[in-house]
C-alpha cells in the first residue's frame, strides 16, 4: 500500500493532508498504475511527478491512449462478456483458434494466456491475431507484472477456460500449484472455471487423472468433454479428444448467462443413461436406456441456474451445455462419482444402473468350447439411490429416483419410495409397446408421500422442464 504524504514533499501548509492509494477510487488507481508503467517509475514517484506537475499547471495526467503499451490493461467497459482463454500444450491446442473466433462472432471479448507447451503447437501471432491482442506468455514480464497482472488477468473476467485441459494442467490446478501464469491465474482467480480436457486415452483412465477430476468437478469447475474418437497418435483411439469449438462455446454460454433463474444457487446432481457391467473385454451387461430423460433433466436445471454435475454412463446423445459431465461405465464407478459429486441440495437417479453384474469378468474373450453355455455367477451391483438416500450426513434436501416398471406401475413406486427413503419417484412405464425406453416421449407419474400425481404424455424436455419447476417452488417453499 501507498502511504503518501503531503507535506514530505514540499508541499506544506495547514491543510495539506496523507494519502493512501486505497483512498482513491479503482478508475484513478488504474490510470496511476498504467501511467507509471508507461513511464517506468513506481505509483508513488508518478504520484509525486503528477503532483509537481500539478503544482505548476500542467496537464499531469493524461488518459492513457491506445497507443500507449499499458501492460495489463483493464477490460474495456462494455456490456460484452469477458473471457480468459488459457490455452495448454497439447496437439488440440490448434482447435483454440476456431474457439476464439467463434467466441468473438457472438459478441465475447477474449484475452488469451498461453502455457509455453501451448507455443509449441501454435504461435502467439496467430492467437494475436484472432484474439485482436497480445496473448499473455510469462508470469514474470515486467510489462504485465508491475501490478501483480496475473492476479487482473484473473479478476478481470466474467469465465475462465481452458481449452485443451492437458492432465498436467488438471493437476496443477487439482492440487493448488501455481508455477506459471496459467496455474498462477487459475487459483488466483474467483470466476468460474470451464475446462475442456484433451489427452491420450490411458492419460485420461489413469487414477491419478481420474482423482484429479473428481477433485476439480467437488470444487466446482465445470468440465465439458472429452469426447471419444481417433487420437493424433497413429492407431490410438478412446476417450481423450479435445470436445469441439462450437460444443465449448454452448457451454461457456451457459456459464456466461446471469445465474437469475428459479434454481439460481442451487447444487444439483443428476445420474443419466445405463451402466455396463463387464463380462470379458468385449461382452457386457447392459439395458436400453439412452440417458435422453437424465440429459434433458440436467440442461433443463442449468436453465434454471443450478450448478449442474451429471454423471452419465455410455450414452450416444450430447452433454448439456453450462453442465459439468463426469463419464463413467459401470454402477460401482457411478456410485463413486455420486459419492464424490456430494455435498447437493438436490439429488435425481435418472440412470437405469444395472442391479447386477458378473462376481469375475474375465480378463480374456470367452470362447466357445463345446461344452455348453458358461457359468456366469452374478452378484448384485450398489443400490445408488438408497445409499444417498439413507445417509445421515451431505443427504441432499430432495432425493429423487426413477421407477422403471412394466407392471402396476404406481404400486412398485409406491413400494421403492418407501423402501428406499427417497422423497419422490419418477414412475413410468417402460413397457417395449410404449417405446419409452430409448425414446423422445414420457408418461410420468409422480409418486410422493402426499399421494400420486399422474403427468400427461409429453416430449423427455417438457418432463424436465415440470421436474425443475416443481423442485424450484418445492425449495422455495422450504426456505
């Protein structure tokens, strides 16, 4: 902190008072800082040149110009939305150049920070060019750091993204390190955090990786992809792909709206889609969901303002936009994500999670042998929803489950309210004739405590839509 004094500088008489910068408002203390930049000195030696300039008449403080090079700048004050766009060091870095340009075509302001692994793969001309400034490379550039400007890098934004998340980045960001202007502006930051993971499949399935995010996705960074699909490496291929520009931009859209909805502040997780519960490599158990219902539930949700985290199985349909996506295959890696996810005010067991799976999946492809079918022993998988259900503490205020039923539909509802201590029971038939089951339409009845509520049929996203305004007027009437 400045401490100023008048009268130490010549400039005595009764009225003469102290300063302190903090006095001074923040559109004054910016121009000091930039003047000082620009003409290498300290604030307070600006401080003291303005003041003689002052003293003779001269116009001793000019707005900085355009031209000046004023290190950090403050944004402009415009009614456009600000993105930082931390660009890390892997082949998908490339994809970060369409990312910009399709955030500046809806009207976004981009500044960039690249990694020094990210100028190997692309140049800081080019992400100039289309940023329309100077990415920021080093956390010591004197130009940038007169002020501490990693930590206005971080503040001086409505989103962070990173775009490709490498798992290095993950793990800095994961474990509070701060070594570099990216890791440093990430934990210096108080804005939201999108990251967009990209690297080798085995990279992405190592349990280090895989601890790192479920730390990232309990913070509250959200998370959109990666996506599966050939790797750069020649004959590579699985989960790991960076998702595409235009999925990071819907998603940072999302982020980007004004949490003004019905669920503003609210923590929600939702479980989507089916498990698959191995039998060898290349065999498992499975059912026809297709997550559509758990999906639209989770973007109907972040419509509405809440911190969305959906744990999904194998679906084939999109993430969500502005929702953060944890991807797993079988009922006990749901189970540990949901475990993970917790604390939530709200809780919704859309998945159709196998009730069980092999006790032994074998290591190797089951071959015929002529001897007859083999012996699969079977053993039931984690009930999800009782276990969340049931807990005594993180129990969300609502915990809500589906009843997928082909028989006396309300009454096995019913039965599974009671018997799994959840609060409500999204009961519907999934009879092959209804075509529910992997289909766009639902018929829901809506089992409670207070009695039974039957919806009429209606498209997954109208289903979603009802759920989440009645959990908004259900929360706003416990508060």
């Amino acid at each position: 902190m400045l401490f100023y004094s008048l009268k130490s500088q010549g400039f005595a008489g009764p009225a003469m008072a102290s300063l302190t910068v903090r006095q001074l408002d923040e559109k004054l203390k910016k121009q000091l800082r930039l003047r000082a930049a620009r003409n290498g000195r300290s604030v307070e030696d600006e401080v003291r040149t303005i003041l003689r300039g002052a003293a003779s008449d001269t116009d001793a403080f000019p707005a900085p110009t355009e031209s000046e090079p004023p290190g950090i700048a403050p944004a402009a004050k415009t009614d456009a939305k600000q993105v930082l766009l931390v660009i890390g060091g892997g082949i998908a870095a490339y994809k970060s150049l369409d990312l910009i340009r399709r955030l500046r075509e809806r009207g976004v302001a981009v500044r960039v920070v690249m990694t020094d692994a990210a100028q190997k793969f692309i140049t800081p001309l080019s992400v100039g060019a289309l940023a329309g400034e100077h990415p920021f490379l080093d956390l010591f550039d004197a130009k940038s750091e007169f002020d501490v400007g990693h930590i206005r890098l971080a503040r001086d934004t409505d989103l962070v993204v990173v775009a490709p998340a490498t798992a290095d980045l993950m793990a800095k960001l994961a474990n509070g390190h701060a070594d570099d202007l990216a890791s440093a502006v990430l934990l210096a930051t108080d804005q939201k955090i999108l990251l967009a993971p990209a690297m080798n499949p085995q990279m992405w399935a190592n349990k280090a990786t895989r601890r790192n995010l479920a730390q990232l996705v309990a913070d509250g960074v959200a998370i959109v992809g990666p996506n599966s699909g050939e790797m750069a490496e020649s004959g590579e291929a699985g989960l790991g792909r960076m998702a595409e520009p235009l999925e990071i931009v819907a998603a940072a859209g999302a982020l980007l709206v004004h949490a003004s909805g019905a669920l503003a502040g609210v923590r929600m997780l939702v479980t989507s889609g089916p498990t698959h519960e191995p039998i060898d490599p290349v065999r498992y158990i499975a059912n026809r969901s297709s997550g559509k219902q758990g999906h639209a539930i989770a973007e109907a949700a972040a419509r509405a303002g809440a911190a969305v985290t959906l744990i999904s199985g194998p679906v084939n349909v999109p993430d969500p936009p502005g929702v953060t996506v944890v991807k797993v295959e079988s009922a006990r890696d749901m189970l540990a994500a949901v475990e993970t996810a917790l604390p939530a005010d709200v809780a919704i067991f859309a998945a159709a999670v196998a009730d069980w799976r092999t006790a032994a999946s074998s290591r190797e492809k089951i071959k015929k042998t002529g001897k007859g079918t083999p012996d699969l022993a079977l053993v039931e998988n984690p009930d999800i929803l009782a276990t969340v259900a049931h807990r005594k503490a993180k129990r969300p205020k609502l915990v809500i489950g589906f009843a997928a039923e082909t028989e006396h539909v309300v009454e096995h509802a019913r039965q599974k309210l009671a018997r799994k201590a959840c609060d409500w029971i999204l009961a519907n038939d999934v009879s092959p004739e209804t075509g529910i089951m992997g289909g766009d339409s639902n018929t829901i009845h809506l089992v409670t405590r207070n009695g039974v509520e039957h919806w009429p049929p209606q498209s997954k996203s109208q289903v979603a839509a009802a759920l989440i305004q009645r959990i908004a007027a259900t929360l706003g009437g416990q508060k």
